[in-house]
C-alpha cells in the first residue's frame, strides 16, 4: 500500500490529503526567502516574537 491509498486521519496537519500536501510543497517551493525580498525591496515578514522574553528568533 502506498501514501496515497492509506485512509489515515490527520493529526494536527495542515492538510488533509496527498493532494492538497503536493500543492503546498509546490507552492512552498516557489515562496521567496527574506533575502529575495529585500533585493526587490519588499519588506520580509516581520518577527513574530521577543528574542529577550523567550530567547527565540
């Protein structure tokens, strides 16, 4: 049996089946980097958290 015919229900996924995860990978795929953006001169999403309050960035 491959992936595509296993009837698993998702946990916690951000899609719901074979198909819609290929259309996001392809959509990933051609999403830009920070970098890209800020050659073109658009401005990159910003921080989504406080480097000092939980040590992440």
């Amino acid at each position: 049996m491959n992936f595509k015919e296993q009837k698993v229900e998702p946990f916690n996924s951000m899609v719901t089946s074979f198909e819609d995860m290929e259309q996001l990978g392809r959509q990933m795929e051609r999403q830009r980097t920070n970098e890209e953006l800020k050659q073109d001169e658009r401005q990159p999403d910003p921080i989504q958290y406080d480097n000092q309050k939980d040590g992440k960035q």
